[in-house]
C-alpha cells in the first residue's frame, strides 16, 4: 500500500475532497514541495511536447517527398533541413558525397563575390556566396584556400590549384568535401610548356562516371586542353591546337566555340566523342575578329550569342552600334535556333565564364537583356527588344600598381558583383 500511496495524488486539497480528515500532526517526512508551475528547461531533463513529437516521427516518405523537393532547388535548404533532428538526419542521405560525383547535391544558383576590396580570398579564407534566386547571401570561412589559388569554378564547386605543388583539388564549400587529383607539374612541362600561361589558366568540373568527376583544364596562348579523372594518377592531353574563344560546362560536358578553317564551330570538348562538331556558326556578321561569341546555360538549354558592330546614322555622323545575334543549340539534331527574345531573364557574358538569371528574383536587373563588359565601360546594358545598349558604370582604378590594396570609390550593384563573378581575372 505505501507504494501504491506514492503514485497516487495525496495532495491536502485531494483527500478533502476525498472527504478524509488529515491528523493535526501529519508528518512531512516524504512529502514533495509544490514546485512552479512550469517545469524548468534543462540540458537533462526535457519534456517533448506532442508536436515537437508529431515533426521529429515524419512517415519516411514524407521526409523523402520533401527531401526530393528541396534538393531539386537548393542543396543548401537540404543541408539545413537535415540539420533539425536526427530522425530527418537517419532516413535522409548525408549531403556530403565524398567523391563529389552527384550532380543534385552541387550547387545551383550560386555565385562567388568579389569583396572589391583587392584582398584575394585564399588570403582571406573565406568566400561571400550570393544566391541568384533569392538573394540569399552566405559568407562561408575555408581554410581549405590557404596556399592554393581558384583556377575554376563550376555549379559552386572550386577547383584550386596549390602553390607550391602544383596539385588540383575540387572543394564543395558548404559539405567541405575535398576531391585530390594528380599534380600538373609532368603534363605541363611536356605539353603547355609557357609560364605566364598559368596565371591565366581556367579549369571546369566534368561527369567522368556515376562514380567519380574529372577536372578539364585549359591554358591561354597555348592552345592545349588537358584532363584527369579522380582517382587517376596522371593528366592527359585531350586537344592540341584548338582556339578556344567560350567554354561552357553543362550538364556533366564540355562544350566551346572553336575558330576552323576561318568559320566558327561548336564542340564537344569531353568527354572526347569521334564526332565533337555539334554546329557551325552562321558567318554573316561581318568580320569575324571583331565578333564575340558566348555560350551560356539559360533555362536549361545552351545559347549562343553572338556580339557583334552594325553601321548606325545619327544626322551627318556614322557610328557603330552594339548588336547581339542569339541562338539555341539543338544538341541532339546539331543545329542553332534562331531566339528573339530572353523572356524573363538576364544574360552575363564575358569570355571566361557567363551567366544566366531570372530578373524576376532579382528587381534590380533588367529583364531580356544582356550584360556585359568593355575596356573603359565595366558595365553595359543591351536591351534585346530595342536593340540599344546603355552604359551603366564608369571605369575606376582601385589598383595604382604600388599599394597592393586600396578602398574602392564606387558602389557595387547586383550587376556589378554577376558581371565580377563572369571575370575571374578580375579576383
């Protein structure tokens, strides 16, 4: 009976109402002390309450629904979803894939940003990510950039290059995964053979297989593509030869304009195929040298545009205006589709990398048009429905070639930062 007593209420307030008379003496040996009304928190004792309980045992297939939704917009909304609590964590896959090879946990719609402070940021440890889709913006601190320089970046990944040894390394900034490839010292003393080539070098990230990536390499002036896979113990020569004038990595490939035999063509660079010319590009914008052509992802196809000069009157004065001549490459049937306009989005070109983002997640930036950069105008706008272009920024000097770092004069715009981001040279 006294431990059926323990378990029952014996509360003074209880047994009057019990109709029980209490002793005048009742001794108070064993009697619990009325505690406060909420329970405190503590890091031992916790109570779960009902939804707290009802969130954390989600049905599995629920959690993978969402888990689904979330990895096809952003990798990093999976990362902090798995973050809430351990039984997510338990049915979930883990975000960081150590040979990198699946594409849905890259990045996607992220971009680096240039602080413009003229601090290089494996100097600074540390990267800003801006989001193009929601405006979002990380700053992510990666030791890993100590003694190495970013030679290339793809879908958020960095590809970087030691200082001191030569060795590439692929780095997933969120998961801080590293994939290590072979050193570049033997395959550039035999093939690209030009120092002040490798200040200027760029690099992509490839699909190898299911189960591994690979690392494509190119080299100005020198006209030589090299390769290697994760996991491989030596880099090889793919193409000698070829001028590369825009080279896109999509959907696992590799594709660039290439200068043949006087016309331009579209190629696929890797993986290697007996028949890499996909297209040829229309030769009726007048000369060829003064042209520019782009290849950009948008929307998931591949656009080509073209950049070229048309004759333009005002009064008694000719003059020159900047024109653009788009198209859709038809991978499958080899053929380029005339486009009029870009819709909703943006194109940012630069022969380095371009860029495609909606102007509907950014107000800032002006829809069916194209950015892009000349030697004293940093900033131009092209419109696609008007077929005139605006210059937007002046150029200004944060560089006097004596002190290595002075505070920028100018403000830096959404623009700015996408037009900065297609310029690695520039950071």
């Amino acid at each position: 009976m006294e431990e059926r007593a323990e378990e029952i209420d014996l509360s003074k307030p209880r047994l009057r109402a019990m109709g029980k008379k209490l002793p005048p003496s009742t001794p108070t040996a064993g009697r619990r002390r009325k505690g406060p009304s909420l329970v405190p928190l503590s890091a031992c004792k916790r109570r779960r309450t009902p939804e707290a309980s009802g969130w954390a045992s989600l049905p599995t297939d629920v959690v993978h629904l969402v888990t689904s939704r979330l990895l096809a917009g952003d990798v990093v909304d999976y990362i902090v979803f798995r973050a809430v609590c351990s039984g997510w964590r338990s049915c979930t896959s883990d975000a960081r894939d150590p040979t990198l090879s699946r594409p849905d946990l890259w990045l996607r719609g992220w971009v680096a940003l240039c602080d413009g402070d003229g601090v290089r940021p494996d100097d600074a440890g540390e990267i800003g990510f801006f989001h193009t889709r929601t405006a979002r913006r990380l700053r992510v601190r990666l030791p890993e950039l100590r003694r190495h320089r970013i030679i290339g970046l793809t879908q958020g990944l960095i590809i970087l290059l030691n200082k001191r040894t030569a060795a590439v390394r692929v780095l997933h900034p969120f998961t801080r995964v590293v994939v290590d490839l072979p050193s570049l010292v033997p395959v550039f003393h035999d093939a690209v053979r030009n120092r002040n080539s490798v200040l200027d070098m760029n690099a992509a990230v490839c699909s190898a297989s299911a189960t591994s990536i690979a690392v494509v390499a190119w080299f100005p002036w020198t006209h030589v593509l090299i390769g290697a896979e994760a996991g491989r113990p030596t880099w090889e020569v793919l193409h000698r030869g070829l001028f590369l004038k825009s080279i896109l990595p999509f959907q696992g490939r590799l594709y660039a304009t290439v200068a043949m035999g006087g016309s331009r063509k579209i190629m696929q660079l890797y993986p290697r195929s007996p028949h890499p010319v996909l297209a040829r590009v229309p030769n009726d914008f007048g000369d060829q040298g003064l042209c520019g052509y782009f290849l950009v992802e948008s929307g998931g196809q591949v656009l080509l545009a073209v950049h070229h000069l048309t004759a333009q009157h005002c009064g008694a004065e000719p003059f020159q205006q900047h024109a653009y001549k788009l198209f859709a490459l038809d991978i499958d049937r080899g053929e380029l589709i005339p486009v009029n306009c870009l819709g909703g989005h943006a194109l940012f070109l630069s022969r380095d990398r371009s860029l495609s983002v909606s102007a509907r997640d950014l107000p800032s930036v002006n829809s069916n048009s194209i950015y892009f950069s000349l030697h004293r105008d940093p900033v131009v706008v092209h419109s696609v429905r008007t077929g005139f272009s605006e210059r937007l920024a002046v150029s200004c000097q944060i560089h006097d070639g004596k002190d290595r770092i002075r505070p920028s004069v100018r403000p830096f715009t959404i623009a700015d930062h996408l037009l900065t981001y297609c310029h690695p040279h520039e950071w």
